[in-house]
C-alpha cells in the first residue's frame, strides 16, 4: 500500500465568489467567515490534516490578501514535522500571462510545482464547502482499485438531480459515464446507480484522486479545457480507470448567500446537521487568544457565541454571534448572522463597531466592522428579492451589510408596507 505522505492535496482557493458578494467584496470564497470563529478554507484543511495528509498547497487568485493571512497566521507545522501549508498564488510566467480560467486550468498552471513535490497522487479539493471527510479511507479504496482517478460521490434525491454532475456507477465501482446537472427525466434515468428509490443518483462532490502522470498527461492532452467536473473527468472516463467513492455524510456547498445563511444558522440548534465538536476530527482555525465573552442579563435561545464579545441586556434568537462582537442594550436579534470585529476599538470616536442600542436586526447577515447606530430597523424582504444599496444589500430576501459598513441611527432597512 503507498503512503499518505505520496499524496499532495491542492485546494481550489476560488474565483470571484460572485453569487457569495457582498460578502466577497474584499475577500475570496473560502476566506467567508462561518460558524462565527471558523473560515471556509478552514475545512478542507483540517480534514487534510485529520486524514494525516500534511502536504497542502492552497490555490488562490482573487482578493486573496486576508485568505494569505489566515492561513499564513494558522497552519504552521514545527521544525521537526516535514508537513506544509503552501499558498500557489496566480502568477504570470514565460508560459502565460493568464489568470487561472479554471479548476482545471489553475492545476495546469501549477505543474512544475505539483511535479517537483514528488508526490505520486494529487487529491484536488475545493475551498467553499462544509463537510467531514477521512480523505485516507479515500485513498485506500484509491490503490486497493488501481484507479487512475477517484472521485467522492454521495447519493442525490430525484428532485436534486438537475442541480449535480450525476455519474453511472457500474457495480465493479467504475464510473462509466457522467452528465452535467440533467434536467429531463429521460436523461436522468439513463444514470440510475442506487437502488433506494427515494436517493437514485450519485452525484460529483467536486473532490477528485489522480494518480499524478495521469493528471499531468491529461492536462497536456486537454489543454484547452478549463474544468475538471465538466471537461477533464468526462473525458478521462472514456479512456481511464475511474472509480467512485462512497460518501453519505453531510455535505454542503456554500456556493450563494442564501445557503450560506441557512447553513450558518442551521449549527445553532440542538440538531446541528455538522458537528465542530467532534474531538478526533476537530476544525482548526486562528488562535486569536480572546477573552471569554461577557453576557450581560440577556435571553439567549439557539445562538453560538464566539470568544472576545459582549453582550449587554438584550434578547438573541436563532442567531451567531461572531467574534468580538458588541452588543448594546435592549436589542433584538432574530434568525441573523453577526461576523463580529477583526479588532477592538482603542477610542470613541465616531459610531462604535458593533450594535447599538434599542436595535432589532431580523433576517439579515452583517459583516465584520459594522457600525450599526442606535434604534436601527432590519427585517427581512420576501424571498428572490434582490437590492443594491449604498451601504447595504438584500439577496434573495436577505439583508447584508458589507464589511466596514455604516448604519446611521433610526436608519430602517425593511420591505415597503
């Protein structure tokens, strides 16, 4: 059996994050805060880590400054350990003066890299999703197949169907066709691979296994094609071994604001589809050594409170709140999400960071840094609405300050009556 330390993870730091903006106004996809303490990047790394896969280099591109800190500032391995957190930034070469144009494409760009890291086989991940995964039993069912290339499946609902890439598993485990996000049912039919009537499909989780010369030689010979989902792995099924692995846990791409939003709040009940806690599994993230969070005679129902914040006489439902948040007297906050402050403010003037006092803020996400004043209105608009404001936005019906925003006083963000 080959060894973990053969594999080199490569992580897709992503794009412009478009259906994600505002929130990616000045920051990449997988630098979004989520959970209140925890960045998207934060995932696939710690499940590299766990997996005992210590070679991760990170792709990154876009806004990509804070994304550079993050990781810079969080994973860094002792003398003695011969892991790494490497950050393969875009760059122009003698060979191109392009930004990467693809999942496919940045891998492309980042060859000579891959190939000067020895590494054997190369496990491609993305950057903005939720979920736990053991990438080692992954590689096992990888060399116990002799694949060329594995890629994790998990079972899709009929009604999902047209939302995935679906791929036909044989019975042997090869995957022997793949067609991109179907819409009639004719087609979808055709790439039944499951027995359960209710979950028939396997669909693509964007996380591939390549045995390195095969990436390398597919990459050359394809060379116009920029995405592994819908240009490399269709072509390679008509010519390699391509096997799919099993995966039936929680899975989540925060791929827009509106699942980004009900993912983050769906951890604050009892029944938290993903669980952080998991003690030989953990997420890791920036060690800020913060200060317990002070909460001042306040009703708190289903909320997570991040280190460093305080919270004074105020009623919180179904919400987070992030780091170093500041909350004032008698506010209101319902079904929202608070990112908090990247620092404490050493003097009073102008309009404090955080929330000010007699607020109520329904249905709405706010940024790090804002300054919310005092007798503030935010409540949510009906869904599929879409507004774009000087200091705020609504996207799908959600409210969002944007990062070092300001909210004068008395100020009402609400659908017209």
């Amino acid at each position: 059996m080959p060894l973990l330390n053969d594999i080199l993870a490569v992580i897709l730091g992503g794009g412009r994050g478009a259906r994600l903006y505002p929130l990616t106004q000045m920051r990449s996809k997988p630098a979004v805060p989520i959970a209140g303490k925890y960045r998207l990047i934060d995932i696939p790394i710690s499940n590299c880590i766990n997996s005992e896969i210590f070679r991760i280099a990170v792709l990154t591109q876009f806004n990509s400054v804070s994304l550079h800190r993050h990781i810079t500032h969080t994973y860094n391995f002792d003398a003695f350990h011969t892991g790494w957190v490497q950050i393969w930034a875009a760059e122009q070469t003698i060979e191109s003066a392009d930004w990467y144009q693809g999942t496919a494409d940045a891998v492309r760009k980042q060859t000579l890299e891959i190939q000067s890291s020895g590494a054997k086989n190369v496990l491609i991940l993305a950057g903005d999703h939720l979920y736990r995964m053991d990438y080692k039993a992954m590689a096992e069912f990888h060399w116990a197949n002799k694949a060329d290339i594995t890629v994790a499946v998990q079972p899709v609902p009929k009604e999902e169907a047209s939302r995935f890439g679906i791929l036909k598993r044989e019975k042997d485990g090869r995957i022997s066709s793949f067609v991109e996000k179907p819409k009639d049912a004719e087609t979808q039919n055709k790439f039944v691979s499951r027995d359960d009537p209710l979950r028939p499909f396997l669909g693509s989780m964007g996380i591939y296994m390549f045995k390195t010369k095969v990436l390398m030689k597919l990459l050359a010979e394809f060379s116009s094609y920029h995405d592994f989902g819908s240009d490399i792995i269709p072509q390679a099924i008509k010519t390699h071994s391509v096997f799919g692995f099993d995966f039936d846990g929680y899975w989540q791409d925060i791929g827009t604001i509106r699942s980004f939003y009900e993912t983050n709040l769906a951890l604050t009940t009892p029944q938290a589809p993903f669980n952080f806690y998991d003690p030989k599994f953990p997420i890791y993230t920036d060690q800020r050594f913060l200060p317990s969070s002070i909460i001042e005679d306040s009703k708190l129902s289903d909320v997570l409170v991040s280190d460093g914040s305080r919270i004074h006489r105020s009623d919180i439902s179904h919400s987070i709140i992030g780091i170093r948040s500041q909350v004032s007297v008698g506010c209101t906050i319902k079904d929202s999400i608070l990112m908090g402050s990247d620092y404490y403010e050493r003097n009073d003037e102008g309009l404090p960071i955080g929330i000010g006092a007699n607020c109520h803020i329904e249905g709405a996400i706010l940024d790090k840094n804002v300054r919310i004043g005092e007798n503030v209105v935010i409540r949510p608009f009906p869904r599929k609405v879409d507004i774009d404001n000087e200091n705020w936005y609504v996207r799908d019906g959600i409210v969002v300050i944007p990062k070092n925003a300001e909210i004068p006083a008395g100020t009402k963000i609400t659908p017209a009556d």
